[in-house]
C-alpha cells in the first residue's frame, strides 16, 4: 500500500509527496470527494509516507497496523445497550473493509456492519476519545496522524470539540478529515484545514485498472466510460450486474405505469404496490435505485438533445426503448425530475417511511413525464 497504489491523481500525488519531503504540511487537512474517487487511499498513503519519511527508516511503515495511525469513522450500535457506539469497537472489521474494499463507500461499510437501515454517526463520546488520542505522546516519537472518515457525519457537539484541536494544533499532529460532503462540515472547521479536492478518475485511469485485475479489454471499456471517474462505480458494475438487472427492471415497471396513471385508475394502485417492493429493499437499497434511475433520466435527455455520444446507459431488455422513451425527458421537465427524487433520497434517507415517499414520488412522475414542453 502507498501512493504508486493509488489509482490515478499523479500530479496530486507527486505534490504531496513534495509537501512532505520539503516540510510543508499541514496540520489539519480534508481530503475531499467520492470515495470512489480514491479519497480514503489517498489519506492512507499520506499518513504512511508521512510517518515513514519522518521516521528516515527507508521502508514504508504499514498505515493499517502502525500505532501512531488512528482511525474514526461511522458506527452504528450494537445490540440494544445503552452505550454509544465507538469506533474501537469495529476497529477489526474497518480494517478489514480498507483492504477488500479500499475503494468501498459507506453503504459498503454499513453492509459490512450489518447495520440494517442504521445510520453510522460519529458522536461526541467519539470525540472524547479523539480528544485523549490526540493528548498521547506517539510511539515513534514523530508524527501521528487521526484519519476521520466521512467527517460530515460528525455530530454538532463532536465536531465542536474537534475544532478547538484543530485550532490550536499539537506538534507534530496531523488530523486528516475524510470527506464526501465537504459542505456538510462547520465552516470553521473548513476555513482551518487545507483542503486537497480529488476529482473524478479518467477513463484511461479505469481502464488500465480494471485490465490489470484481468477483466477483458472490450467489457473493461463500456465499464470505463460509463463509471463517470468512480472507480467504485466500475467496481461494482463487473460484480453487481444482478443488482443493475433488477434496477433496471424496477425502472421500466416504474416509468411505465407512471405514464399509465394518467388515464388508468389501476395504475394508482400498482404505483402503490412498486413504492411496496422497493421500500422493502431497505433504505439503502432504495437510495442506490433512486440514484440509479437519476442517472437513466439525465442519460434519456442527452439522448433527446441529440448527445448520443455522451450516452452509456445499457437497457437490456428489448422491449423497452430508451431513445423513444427520450422524447418525454427534456428541458421542461428533467430538472422538475431531478428535484424531486433528490427530495426522495434526503428524506428516505432521514428515516421517512419508505412506502409514502415513493407513493408520492410516483404520483408526481405520472404528473412530469406528461408535461407539456413551453
């Protein structure tokens, strides 16, 4: 593990590098963007070269079992005790999911959590914790490095007492913040940390990976283009094809009896019994279809205005046509679309009961995909 494993980012990486080697590190930083991006990797390798550098032993340290590494991250609780949950007590099973999953995001942690519909946060007992691992001499007397994943999920009262660490640092402390929502932190903690944004991997980058892990050049390139730079993405499209068959099929029932509803009655009652089936996926099984089917309609209307080029989106079964089913998606309606499955997604994932949410998204699909273009 190190950056020469990090897939893409040379110029990033080599600037990194650079920064440590010249001494000009920060002491607080946010490595922001999609997991699939790289993000959590990219943290790692910092840590390890950082404290490997320091250390001048020539070797690179091992980032996932050195002492002076420290990781944080969401959890859910455990069983029905009063305690909060912390990170230490998952601390195997997170290392376990950076290495099968070093490009995994949170849905791929809480499945490996088992958490169910749960919601990973990290509270203000974390922070407590955070607070005496910070207060700690490290054990080789160089630096130690706190990597806070998925940081946006801190609690207001954790990330308060965080902020004032960040404020007045320690020597030779790093705090690295993990981001997917870098909006979502307290501006305060924003305004004090450097912010090292990775942007979406080319299609070259995903390309040559998925080749090196032995997948076939011409499945390799249709999974390259349509990944949008998320290697996690791409991952999952060579595991997950029964998940994006039975999106798919979720889909086409979806749209089609929403198109029905206009003048159908019965169409009400099998938009109601669809919102059922989905709602009974799980939360965030209905997440990933609600994105799923966001991107279906962004890609019917590049279709619709002519961008076919831009136009990966692979519907297999034959009956359903995605260039007619474009012309009822342009610009006076996909961005009405759009909102309101996003509103969709904020409110499942906010605990809103699944079944009435997608009841309500479905009415108003049958309401947009008939409107009329200005």
């Amino acid at each position: 593990m190190g950056f020469k494993d990090v897939v893409g980012h040379d110029s990033l990486k080599n600037q990194l590098i650079q920064n440590i080697e010249s001494g000009r590190t920060a002491h607080a930083l946010i490595f922001s963007g999609k997991d699939g991006y790289g993000t959590l990797k990219m943290a790692l390798s910092y840590a390890q070269h950082l404290i490997s550098f320091e250390c001048q032993s020539g070797a690179l340290i091992d980032p996932l079992n050195h002492p002076d590494i420290h990781f944080f991250f969401p959890v859910v609780k455990k069983g029905s005790g009063s305690a909060s949950p912390l990170s230490k007590d998952y601390i195997t099973d997170f290392k376990h999911f950076i290495q099968e999953h070093p490009y995994g995001n949170l849905k791929d942690w809480y499945n490996q959590m088992d958490a169910g519909n749960k919601q990973g946060v990290i509270t203000v007992e974390e922070a407590h914790v955070i607070m005496k691992t910070l207060a700690l001499k490290s054990f080789s007397g160089q630096s130690k490095v706190l990597i806070v994943w998925h940081a946006e999920k801190m609690t207001i009262p954790c990330a308060n007492k965080l902020l004032k660490w960040i404020e007045e640092p320690n020597p030779k402390t790093t705090i690295i913040l993990v981001s997917e929502q870098q909006e979502m932190l307290l501006q305060t903690i924003q305004s004090r940390c450097q912010v090292v944004r990775l942007v979406p991997l080319s299609e070259n980058d995903i390309l040559s990976y998925l080749i090196q892990d032995n997948i076939p050049a011409q499945q390799a390139k249709v999974v390259a283009k349509s990944a949008e730079g998320n290697l996690r993405n791409a991952i999952n499209q060579v595991v997950g094809k029964d998940q994006e068959l039975m999106f798919e099929a979720l889909f086409i029932e979806w749209v089609r009896t929403a198109f029905r509803a206009k003048s159908h009655r019965s169409a009400i009652i099998k938009l109601m019994a669809w919102s059922d089936t989905v709602s009974k996926l799980g939360r965030e099984s209905s997440k990933q279809f609600l994105n799923y089917s966001l991107g279906v309609f962004r890609q019917a209307m590049l279709l619709n205005y002519g961008a076919s080029k831009f136009v990966h989106a692979q519907i297999t079964d034959n009956t359903f046509s995605l260039d007619k089913f474009s012309k009822f998606i342009g610009g006076h309606n996909i961005e009405d679309i759009c909102t309101e499955i996003e509103n969709a997604v904020f409110h499942i994932e906010r605990n809103g009961n699944g079944k009435i949410v997608l009841t309500d998204l479905s009415i108003k699909l049958t309401r947009l995909l008939h409107k009329t273009q200005v």
